[in-house]
C-alpha cells in the first residue's frame, strides 16, 4: 500500500474536506512517478501506457489497486515489453503499491473486451498516462466503432444484471450498519454505473453534460457531486486507518473516522451516529439517482415493459405500468397533484415514471405550500393505506416529498441505531413498518376488526420511532411530536389520542410478554385495564407484530410471536367479555391432565404415574403445549438414572435447550457461566422447578456462528458444572469476546434495579437493565445465589444493546421479599455485580 507516497502529500492536502480533490492528488502523485519511471533513459517507442478503472478516473485511494494497460499499436514486441514492464511496475511494487498490469496490441484489446464486461467498463475510464498518444486514439475510435456501437442496448442490459448481481452479494449500503461502500448498492460502484452507461451510450463524461441532456436535474447534479466527495474522502481515510485496501465500514473503524472526520457530539447523537447518518444518506442518493437514471435510460431505448396508456384520474395517468401526470403544466399550476400523483402510486403499486419523477424533484419547493391541505392531507391518509403505500412512501422519501410534506421526518431520516437488534436505519425501518401492517391485513383480518380508522394505526407505524435521536424516551417524545402531525393532517380529536397513545405504548405489549409470567391471570388484567378499549389493544397488537418484524430477525421470532399473542387474546378476552378469568383455562388443563395420563403410561410405571402428574405445577402446565410436556418427562425419566438429561433442537436461527436435572443452589448460575464459556447467547429463558424437586429449564440460545457444531462439548460442560468439576468463575476470567461479538458504540447507561411485589401473586419481581456484555447472566445469578434467591422464573431479553432480564424469586423459605432493607441489599449486591 503507498502509505509512503501519502506521507509525501502536502499536510494541508491530507486535511482537505474534499475527497475528490483528495483522491486527484494522490492519482496525481501516482502519475508523475510512472511517468518519470518511463522517462528515465531513453523512452520506448510504439507504446501507449493508459490507466484504466480507478486509476483512470483519477479516484485513487491509497489501497486501490493501479490497473495499467501497456498497449501496443500491432503485435506485441514481447522483449521490450518485458523490459518497460521491469522498468515501470517492479519500482511500483517496491513501494508497496498495489499494481497491476496487461499488455495488449489494439486487436486483442478489442477483441478481449467484446467478450469480457469488467474489460469494457474498466477501458471506458482509459486515460493516457506516457507514450504514443496516437496508438491512444487510434484505440479509442476502434473501441467505440467495433465495442460500443451497435451494441448499445447489449451492454446497457449487462450493466443492470451486473448491479443486480452485486447488490445481491453485498447488499444495501442506504441502511446497512457495516457497509460495503464500493460495491453495495449505493456505493461508488452504482455511480460509476452511471458513467458507464453515460459513456457507452451517449458519449457523455460527466454530471454537467447528462444534466445538459436532460437527463438529470440540476438538483440531482448536486446531490450526485456532494455523495461522490463524501464518499471518496471516507474510503481515502478507511484505506489509511486500516493500513490496506478495505471497502467494509466495520463497526470498530467507525468511531475512529467520525473523529477523523471533524464529526462531534450533539445533544441525541454521538458523534459516530452523526457520521454514518451522513454516509447513508448520501449512499441512499447514489442508489436513488442511479435506479431513476437507468429508468430513464430505459425509457429512451425504449426497453420498458410495453403497455397501454390507463386514465387513472382526471390527472393521472399510467403509462406503460409508470404512474404519471396527465398534463405537466396542470401539475404545475396545482401543486397538490403530486400528492395526488403518489396516492395514485399506493392505490396501483406501479413504480414513478421518470419523466414524473423528474418533474417532482425540480419542483420540491411547492410541497411546502401543500402541506397544510386538507386535500393533501386525505390523499396522504389514504396512502397510507393502500396496497402500494411502500412503494410510494419510498418514491416520496428518494425524491424529497416525504421530508417536506412532514419535516419532522428528517430528523430520523438515515439515522443509525448501534446496537445488534436493529437491521435498518430508522427512516427505512419505519417504511418498512408500514408494510408489514400493509400484510397483516391480509395475515389477520380478524385482529382489524373493530377498528374504526385504520389510518391511525398505518400513521404510528410510520411515525412510531419519529421522537429517537433526542436522548432517553423517544416514546413519549415522539408520541407529542406524531400529535401535532396528525393535527395538521385533520385527525379528530379521538384518533388523535389514539395515535398518541399508540406511539407512546409502542414497546408495551412486547416488554410485557417477554418480562412477565403470562400464567399469572393478573399479568392480562392489568395491561387489559391499561388499554382501556378492545379496538385500542387491536391496534397497539398490529403495530406491535409490524415494529417488530421491520425490526429485524433477532426482534421476532416463534416464540416471541406466541407470547406476544398469548397477552393480546387473554388481554382481548377481558375487554370483550368482561370478565378476567378465563372458564377455557380450566377446560384447558383437564384437557391436558386426561391427554397426559393416557400418554404417560407408555413410559413411567404405574406405581409412579400419580406421582410424577401430581409434581407437575399449574403454571408449568399453561406454560408449555403437551408435545413439550411430554419431552420433559422423557427427559426427567433419563433424568433419574443419569442425574442429567439435556436436549437441543433448531429454531430457525436460534436453538431451543432442554434441561432437566435435580434443582441446588446456583443451578442457573452454573448454565449460564457454560453458556458464556462457549460463547452462546441467551435470547430467552422459562425455568420451572417442579414439586419433586427436578428443574426444567428451557433456553432459547444464539450461537457464535450459524453452523455452530459444538453442542455435545457444551452439554458435556453442563454436565460437568453441575458436578461441581469444572471451575467456571476461574475459566471466566479468560473468556474474551469474538470478534464479530465486539460491542458496538454505545450510549453509557448505568444498571438500574427495579424490585415489584404487585405484578405477581407468589413471587417477587426483580428487573434489571444494564448495557449487554459477555458473561452478564452469570454475574447477576451468582450474586443471586450468594444473596440465597431462588430463581422460579426468569424472562431474559436484549433490545438494543441493552439487557432487560426480569426474574421471578422468592426468598429461601418461599417466600416474597418484602422487607425493605433486604430489598435495599438486593440492589446494592447486583449493582455491584454488574459493575
């Protein structure tokens, strides 16, 4: 890598806010040495030295590679070539760059790059460096009479299939959280997509030429030239920071390039937070630029999808499966069309025409005009709704309406969320929240039922996370803030309270099923009294499942969705019959007694059958489906004569642990360390102890990798900790963190201890809140176990980066704690554990 030819730059370079003009003078730097390295002695006749790809475009990055093409006029004199070849690219090497290099006569340049793509588009960005510049022209008028010509539509179609296929490698860098910045989509690789096609094409090299041409707006040309400079500039300090060429924004470099950078803290904001907002903002206008440019391309070869003219309204119209205006100048005079233009996008879920697009980028100043219509208004309300609305709130967000119609938007728009929960950046997960509420109407009609504005719940899904990037409780924040949208958008007073109630409960139902034993009849009722009415439950459910599966796979899962149901039918129950018990709980656990005495007797004595029924608590039965009662029982049956029976199955991508074994003090102290030890993550956990004395424990576990292997070493490890003959504490100490495991930025939160005697009748509760860390679950159980807790019940989740692992315990008679004192040394003792 030539971080010795970087050192050479003028220190006022290297500071240099631009990156293109960063990146020219270190190509710059490049160019003067091959030149001078051809120059020395006597230069060589009959030769051209072109430098292509990167290097051509005059975008070099200190780890990029130096891709040069020695060409010659006719047939290669291959001695000489050697010679200019030991001569020019052996020094490079010697400094440690990266170079590259083919010989090639004219016939066999052409001839390679009508066959190879990566030739074509690398020889696109040639550029004469030394030599003959008549073998360079002469090169360039063949290239273009016997490549390019005729062949204009080929390679356009190659261009797209290549971006498909790279995007789908390395995927979307607009809300990735460890970008490819070259070769995502939205990377640079898509700009020079652009040019490629530009150049192929219609003989044009640069943004002002294809704005010339009309095609892109001169706003476009901006954007366009603002994400290429951040761009260039952050893969020039990524290349230096790493020592090498690295394309892939890793969490651990980004914090160092915010500072490199001259990002700082804001209130809301750390200052990594604002740099990668920055980045997916201006990647999402590379991606947005490109996918509109190639459209219109498509246009003008008249490659669409060929299709009728349809009159959708007096105003609209769709053209070849692309919704747009009817009349151009009428769009103009009324400017509430172009909401009316993306209504009639939702409703048929057709994409922009360019031309329209076109149109609404350059004339982005009059939505602000618009945005206390109440005809705008409905027409946004009915989007929302639609089966399109997806489509269209992203056409409205690429083009700049969304932000201007409802500014309050932008402040989350390409906001990142550090943590390992979430997979999009906030703007696009909140798109995505309404599609996921576009297919629960067609999932669960019935859970619709009632609502009377269903326009509600579709605006929370798209405002619920409108209050983060301001600190703590972004809920309530942002449910003040969604209030004062929804007025401006004509909502009556009672959808306006529903709206705000919505997005300051967002998180409710989830924390509730996941943290509290859904078996305890008091649980529904008190979250039943906190909904008030049946359609207001309906609604926080839908958005509940919605938020949660935009969020990502490790938000949502089978065990998650089922709790999550479990609260919203019983919670549903008492709001429609009035009552909270549920007389269906009783016809339930007879059902199941009768099923489990018929089954039972094919493996347990009958001199044992009542007992072992009889061992078995109430809430252990309504906890778990009769297949999975029936598993524990084979398992306690292993249990006796092994003292230890354990059993794994897959979960889509967790893994569901099964443990039985004689309950002791300490017992989840020890799984959990093994767990650590090995580097498994604790999604969730149901631990019962039944009344013979046996613990059944059931862990929803992460593994390290995807193709984890080790599970019989761990059930070995397991056996071994209950023995007491592995000694976990000091392995513990050990144990570091892999790498993909390394925690991401976080904000600093201090642990904080909740203990409630009110939400259960037997136990009490201890909730504990802290930052997620390797080896967490053990410290808390240990100190558990050393304050003589029993554990009944634990509940372990992890939202954000944050641990909310909620615990069921009673005191080591049974009993709850409810002597103050001991409660106050509860905290103090897990406080102290955590840190």
């Amino acid at each position: 890598m030539g971080l010795a030819l970087v050192q050479e730059m003028p220190p006022e370079t290297l500071s240099e806010v631009s990156g293109v003009k960063l990146t020219r003078e270190y190509t710059s730097l490049i160019d003067r040495l091959i030149v001078n390295l051809f120059r020395q002695g006597r230069p060589p006749k009959g030769v051209a030295i072109i430098a292509l790809g990167g290097y051509g475009r005059r975008e070099l990055c200190p780890g990029s590679d130096i891709d040069l093409l020695f060409l010659y006029g006719e047939k290669v004199p291959e001695k000489r070539a050697r010679r200019l070849i030991e001569k020019i690219v052996y020094p490079l090497w010697d400094k440690g760059l990266e170079a590259s290099h083919t010989v090639r006569s004219i016939a066999e340049t052409i001839e390679d790059a009508r066959e190879d793509f990566f030739l074509k588009t690398a020889l696109l960005e040639a550029r004469l460096l030394a030599g003959e510049k008549a073998i360079f022209e002469e090169f360039k008028d063949v290239f273009i009479s016997r490549v390019l010509a005729g062949h204009r539509r080929e390679f356009f179609e190659d261009v797209i299939e290549h971006n498909r296929r790279r995007h789908e490698r390395f995927g979307d860098v607009s809300f990735m959280l460890e970008p490819n910045i070259k070769e995502g989509a939205g990377g640079l690789r898509d700009f020079h997509s652009i040019f490629w096609v530009a150049k192929g094409l219609f003989g044009l090299s640069n943004l002002s030429a294809l704005e010339n041409e009309g095609l892109i707006t001169s706003r476009d040309r901006e954007d366009l030239e603002e994400a290429l400079d951040f761009l260039l500039k952050v893969r020039f300090k990524l290349h230096l920071l790493c020592g090498r060429k690295n394309d892939r924004l890793y969490f651990e470099h980004q914090e160092a390039l915010a500072r490199e950078l001259a990002f700082n803290d804001q209130e809301g904001e750390l200052a990594v937070e604002g740099f990668m907002r920055r980045l997916h903002l201006k990647v999402a206008c590379i991606k947005y630029q490109t996918e509109a440019f190639f459209e219109h391309v498509a246009e003008a070869l008249d490659i669409v999808q060929p299709g009728p003219v349809e009159i959708l309204n007096a105003a609209i119209e769709l053209h070849r499966h692309r919704v747009t205006f009817a009349d151009f100048e009428q769009a103009r005079r009324q400017p509430g069309l172009i909401m009316r233009l993306f209504e009639a996008m939702a409703e048929v879920d057709c994409p922009l025409h360019p031309l329209a697009r076109q149109f609404v980028r350059q004339n982005l100043e009059a939505i602000s005009r618009i945005r206390q219509s109440r005809r705008a208004a409905r027409s946004f309300l009915k989007l929302l709704t639609s089966p399109g609305a997806y489509r269209a709130l992203t056409a409205m967000l690429e083009t700049g309406v969304l932000t201007r119609f409802i500014p309050e938007f932008s402040e989350i728009e390409g906001r990142t969320q550090f943590d390992f929960y979430h997979t999009y950046t906030v703007d696009r997960h909140s798109l995505l929240t309404v599609a996921e509420l576009s297919r629960l109407a067609k999932e669960e009609p019935s859970a619709w039922e009632g609502i009377e504005s269903p326009e509600v719940v579709y605006l929370a899904g798209l405002l619920h996370d409108i209050g983060k990037g301001k600190g703590e409780g972004h809920a309530r924040r942002g449910a003040e803030i969604a209030q004062n949208i929804g007025r401006r958008l004509g909502l009556t007073p009672e959808e306006l309270e529903d709206l705000y109630f919505l997005i300051e409960n967002h998180l409710l139902l989830a924390e509730t099923a996941m943290r509290r034993d859904l078996s305890e009849e008091r649980v529904a009722f008190r979250f039943a009294r906190k909904m008030g009415t049946a359609s207001r439950l309906r609604m926080l459910y839908l958005l509940t499942v919605a938020d949660s599966r935009a969020t990502g796979p490790l938000a949502w899962n089978d065990w998650k969705a089922a709790l999550v149901r479990e609260l919203y039918l019983k919670s549903l129950r008492f709001l429609e019959q009035g009552v909270l018990s549920d007389p269906g709980r009783v016809e339930e656990l007879n059902q199941k007694w009768q099923m489990l005495r018929e089954k039972v007797q094919d493996f347990v004595p009958p001199v044992q059958l009542e007992a072992t029924l009889s061992s078995l608590p109430q809430s252990y039965l309504l906890s778990f489906s009769l297949p999975e009662i029936l598993e524990h029982l084979h398992l306690a049956e292993e249990a006796k004569t092994t003292g230890f029976a354990c059993q794994v199955s897959r979960i889509n991508g967790t893994f569901r642990m099964t443990l039985v074994c004689r309950d002791r003090p300490g017992l989840f102290s020890r799984i959990t360390g093994v767990f650590t030890l090995h580097h498994l993550d604790i999604r969730s956990a149901k631990i019962f102890t039944w009344f013979n004395g046996l613990a059944v424990d059931v862990f929803e576990l992460l593994p390290p990798w995807p193709d984890f292997d080790q599970w019989e070493r761990v059930i070995s490890n397991l056996n071994k900790a209950l023995k007491g003959k592995i000694a976990i504490s000091a392995r513990m100490a050990e144990v570091k963190p892999l790498c993909h495991q390394t925690p991401k930025v976080l904000k600093s939160r201090r642990p904080e201890i909740v203990i409630d005697n009110e939400a259960s009748d037997f136990f009490t509760i201890i909730e504990i809140y802290a930052p997620d860390c390797l080896g967490l679950l053990y410290q808390i159980a240990r100190s558990m176990c050393d304050l003589d807790l029993n554990i009944h019940r634990a509940f372990i989740s992890n939202k954000a980066d944050l641990s909310a692992d909620v615990f069921y315990v009673t005191d080591i008679a049974g009993e709850k704690i409810l002597d103050p004192e001991q409660q106050e040394e509860i905290k103090k003792a897990l406080i102290h554990a955590l840190k």
